[in-house]
C-alpha cells in the first residue's frame, strides 16, 4: 500500500510536468513511473496548464503590468549622489500612478540609462520636479531633452523647481543656460529630425514657503523648504487617491519635513554615508566628511529618527554610495538603531507597487541595449535647414551611386516619402 501511494505522489508530479507543457491528459491515460506503470487520476488528467504569472513573479519585467485604478509604482531610477557608478546613477525616483500620470522626482546623473532599460515611451517622462540645482539631481537633464526625440518623446518637457536666494540662482535661470547651451546642437539638427521635443515649460516657485506647486487630475504635489548647502533646496510631497509619497532631496534632518511627511505609505528620505566611511571609505579628508555629512545631508541614525517620528507604511532611505561590498548593511544597520519599522535602502532599478492594503517590493528586469521606441510621426521641416559652409561641403565624396542603392532597398511606402518630400537637391542625382 505504501509503494502504491508513493508511486501515486511520483506520477502526480510526472502528470503536473506534463500539464506544465501544456498537454491536457484524458482519464485512464497510462503513466510510466520509476516504480511501474499506475492509470492516470481524473483529478489530474483535467486539469488546465497555468499558464499566466500574473503578478506573482518576484521581480518586475520593467513595462509589463498594468496598475490597478487605486495603485501607485515607485521606481529607483538613481538612488546615490555625484559619485556615478555602473550599478548606481545619481538621484532620480519615477512616479506612476493609475490613473496614467508619471512623475520624476530629481533627474541625477546616471539616470537616463536606467530609464532605457524600462523600454517605455519617453513621453511617460516630462513632468520632472527637481529639488535644488545640484548635479547629482538634475545633471541628466540635458539627457532628457537631446535623447528624447530618439527615444519616443514628441511633446516639451516640464519642470517644477524651486527659486533661489536671488532670481540668477532659481530654476528658471539655470533652465535658461541649459538650453542655450543647446543652440549650436539646435540649429543643427533643424531641418534633418523633428525638433518639438527641444523645449521645456518651466514653474518656478518660492523656495522658503509650504505650498501647493501641482493640482491635476486628482493629484496634489506640495513643496516645503529643505535645509541643504544654501537656501534654494525642497522637498516634495505628492498625494493621489488616498496615497501619499514624501521625498526629502539633500536635507539635514528638519522640521518641515516633519511636519509634512508624517503619515506617508513611502517616505524617502536621504540617509548619506557616515562621517567614518566618507573618511575611511571614500577618502575625504576628516575636516570635509565632517562638514558634508553634517551641514548638508543626514547620518542615518538622524533618518532613522526622522522615520520613528512620521511612522510611515514604509521607509526608503537613498544617496550613499553602493560599494556593491557592505554599503548597505552598514547603512542598514546604522538606521535600525533608532528605527526598527518597515525599511527598504534604495538600490538601482528597485520598485515598490503601493496600495491601500499593500506594498510590494521589488526588483525591476530591464533591457540592457537602448531599442527605438513608439515615436511621433513628425517629419522634419527642411525649410529650416542649416548647412555646413561652401568649404567644409566641398570635402564631400560623390556618394549618389550608393544612396540610389539605398532608396531601392527601401520599402516603397518609404521610398515615396523621401521622394516626395526630400529637396530634389538632397537626393541622388
């Protein structure tokens, strides 16, 4: 009796791997097992192969699910600070919610190439707010705009910032320089690719007061006053359908926050590398770990106390730096000793999916090579070409044997496109 129930146990899973493949067995089919030949169960032989995960799988296939009308995804498209590595771009946290919004909090450097690896349309990322004018936090917006026309955005970019001690240090004035820095990219690529994408629709806003800076479709994001380097940081708060995320920036531990913050299902705050492992770790000199790590960012026993205050559904600390060795269970443990509820330490391409009843977390699965993404229609608008000058166009070679190979190969459709509405000038002879 005992070898006939094992052999039963032996061809249920024979029968489950087989049901894996996808073959439904009929009732009374034969099964060879390592202990004989048993008649296939009716319980077993209908059953229906699974074939759908759902969303039981442990990690996030970056653009494969959709999210409920009550949820909110939070990706970690940067969690350190200058020091840009491989495996850690500088600050950046993608926001999507489900009624269809996005939202990138800080734009660090580094963070763009994580953004790729989502393989999502770009127009998903054009309303970044940006906590203050250090370029570990908006250094990849140059990315952003020159890459978007490549990567599937059609539509400007908005930015949310705050105002400096004087007009010249705001973000309007450095989104001004930005751009101009731009012009000699601009005029070239006129008339060659669609150039919509090369704008930006700046809201600047007071630094120094607690206020409403965003108010759409249901969503309220709120700005209050950081303390960083100099005046001109914030930190953000964003609430949609009974959710709320709190995002500090570079701060030390401050009141606003507090105050703010409390109450948040995610709250992120900045929780740096000590004074020890800013000296000994990354070879500050004693006097400037110091002065960084106190003056202008948080220890992480600090944000663990900032955590126990507001008690938040779950904590996430980031800007540190991953030595992919023990970075984070030291910073871990650093927090655990004035903190001891829900924590994660943020790591590159980390997510949190956040529900009223829950928040799960992973890991995302990304592409690691950039492919072309969904884009506009837009063709260029040849009127507005620029040209190098008589000279420099003298060095070209007679290339129109080739090109004409290339219009044959193209597919016709394509073909009458160019033919139509390329200058006569621009085609081969």
């Amino acid at each position: 009796m005992k070898l006939a129930t094992t052999a039963a146990a032996i061809a249920f899973s024979v029968a489950c791997a087989w049901l894996g493949s996808g073959r439904v067995l009929a009732a009374g089919d034969q099964l060879i097992t390592p202990l004989g030949t048993i008649e296939e169960p009716d319980s077993v032989a209908q059953r229906k192969p699974i074939t759908n995960l759902g969303r039981r799988r442990s990690y996030y296939l970056a653009g494969s699910e959709e999210l409920a009308p009550n949820e909110m995804r939070v990706i970690a498209l940067g969690s350190g600070n200058p020091q840009i590595q491989k495996n850690q771009a500088s600050a950046c946290f993608f926001i999507e919610l489900g009624n269809g919004d996005s939202f990138l909090f800080d734009l660090g450097m580094g963070c763009t190439a994580n953004m790729s690896r989502l393989e999502i349309p770009w127009d998903k990322f054009t309303k970044v707010f940006i906590t203050h004018l250090h370029a570990d936090h908006f250094g990849d917006l140059p990315a952003l705009v020159a890459g978007g026309w490549q990567m599937g955005r059609s539509i400007p970019i908005e930015v949310w910032g705050p105002s400096g001690a004087e007009p010249e240090l705001g973000t309007k004035a450095a989104m001004q320089h930005l751009m101009a820095m731009f012009r000699w990219e601009y005029l070239s690529k006129r008339g060659r690719a669609p150039m919509s994408s090369y704008a930006l629709k700046v809201h600047e806003f007071d630094y120094s007061k607690v206020q409403v800076v965003y108010e759409r479709n249901g969503v309220v994001i709120k700005s209050w006053p950081a303390v960083h380097t100099m005046d001109g940081a914030v930190s953000y708060g964003l609430q949609w359908h009974g959710l709320k995320l709190s995002y500090s920036g570079d701060t030390t531990a401050n009141k606003w926050y507090i105050d703010n913050a409390e109450g948040s299902d995610i709250a992120i705050h900045e929780c740096s590398d000590s004074v020890d492992e800013l000296i000994h770790g990354r070879n500050h000199s004693p006097e400037s770990a110091w002065m960084i790590a106190t003056t202008a960012h948080t220890q992480p026993e600090l944000a663990g106390q900032v955590f126990k205050t507001i008690a938040p559904r779950l904590a996430v600390c980031f800007h540190y730096v991953n030595n992919g060795i023990d970075a984070i269970p030291k910073l871990y443990s650093a927090v655990r000793r004035t903190y001891s509820g829900p924590l994660s330490i943020a790591q590159d391409m980390e997510v949190w999916n956040v529900t009223p009843d829950s928040i799960k977390v992973r890991m995302a699965v990304g592409g690691d090579y950039s492919f072309s993404l969904p884009r506009s229609d837009e063709p260029p608008d040849v009127s507005k070409l620029v040209e190098p000058s008589a000279e420099i166009d003298s060095g070209r070679i007679d290339a129109s044997d080739a090109y004409r190979e290339v219009l044959k190969n193209l597919d016709p459709e394509s073909r009458k496109r160019i033919m139509d509405n390329v200058p006569r000038d621009k085609l081969p002879k």
